[in-house]
C-alpha cells in the first residue's frame, strides 16, 4: 500500500500542476505544492503553504512571564541573514544521530546547491525596525499548509531552542520537502 501511496503522492503535484492547482484550487489563491516526506515513509501533500517563524517578544529588562509568543510567516527559508527561495526547490533535513534536532539542511534550488546549518533567522527577519530594548528569541520552524482535503496540517521542522522539541515520531518526523 505505501508503493501506491508512494506513486500517487509523487504524481499528485504534477496534475494539480496541469490542472491549474499551484494558482487555483478549490476558489482559493494558493502558493504551489509542497510534498513533505515523513520518516515512516509516508508523504503529505500541502497546498496553500508556507513556513511559520515562531518567536518569543519582550522587554530586555521584563520578566520571561511577560514574554508573547509570535510568528511571522514566509515562502523563503531565513537562516540568520540569509535568505533562500523554495519555490522550485528540495530541503532535506539531517536529524543528529538518535535526536529531534536537526543537525544539516540539504538545499537545492533551481540555480544552486548547498548544505546548510539551521541557524536561526536575525532578529531584523522576525521584527523588522525593533529598537535595541527588544528581546526576540526564536524558537522553531513550522511548515503549514492545508491538505487536498482541506484538513490544516502543522509540521514542526527546526527547534531553535531546547524548550521546543520537534516530534521524534516517524509518521510526524519530516525528513525531506519538495516545493513545487
């Protein structure tokens, strides 16, 4: 069942592609396709996607109590000053040996290829124009999008600190993503 399951989410994205689906699918805008392989072997197929920044904001001088959680969302993976486009692109991710954390990022766009280090996006990326007093911690990397049924799907690709561990299950562990 997993090799037609394989087969079918390997084809997927080229006829939503020919049927007109990375610009309309279901009345709605979307930005393309991404295919996320998980480590169980299993694939899921998100439209509309796109990669959720999660931060913590505060005063330097308050209290962690007083800290909010936000997020800022983009189609471009920030890794500290860089930027890199995925449309078009591979990400695969390299987990350390029997860990959640990522350890190398394997990026290959449409002009380039290249292995990376998940550093986390420059505090100037999360909050542009925030003056020195600022504390910006970041503390993942989500992937969301909605499936084909509709169904909203989260998946946690990089945690940027040890108070957020990303799932270490197989079936929501993600290995590799193809953004259409």
């Amino acid at each position: 069942m997993k090799t037609l399951a394989g087969r079918i989410g390997k084809l997927l994205p080229a006829l939503l592609l020919a049927l007109g689906g990375a610009t309309h699918l279901s009345g709605q805008e979307t930005t393309g396709v991404a295919t996320v392989y998980l480590a169980d072997g299993s694939t899921v197929l998100l439209r509309n996607w796109s990669l959720s920044y999660e931060f913590t904001v505060r005063g330097k001088t308050a209290p962690m109590a007083q800290a909010r959680g936000e997020s800022r969302s983009s189609q471009e993976l920030w890794l500290d000053k860089d930027v890199f486009p995925l449309a078009g692109s591979r990400l695969e991710l390299l987990y350390k040996k029997q860990s959640p954390f990522v350890d190398k990022l394997a990026y290959q766009g449409r002009d380039r290829k290249k292995d990376l280090k998940p550093k986390p996006p420059h505090r100037d990326r999360l909050v542009p124009d925030a003056d020195g007093d600022l504390l910006v911690v970041p503390q993942s990397l989500d992937l969301k999008g909605e499936t084909l049924t509709g169904t909203k799907r989260s998946f946690c690709l990089l945690s940027y600190t040890v108070l957020v561990v990303c799932f270490s299950e197989p079936s929501q562990q993600v290995v590799k993503v193809e953004f259409q």
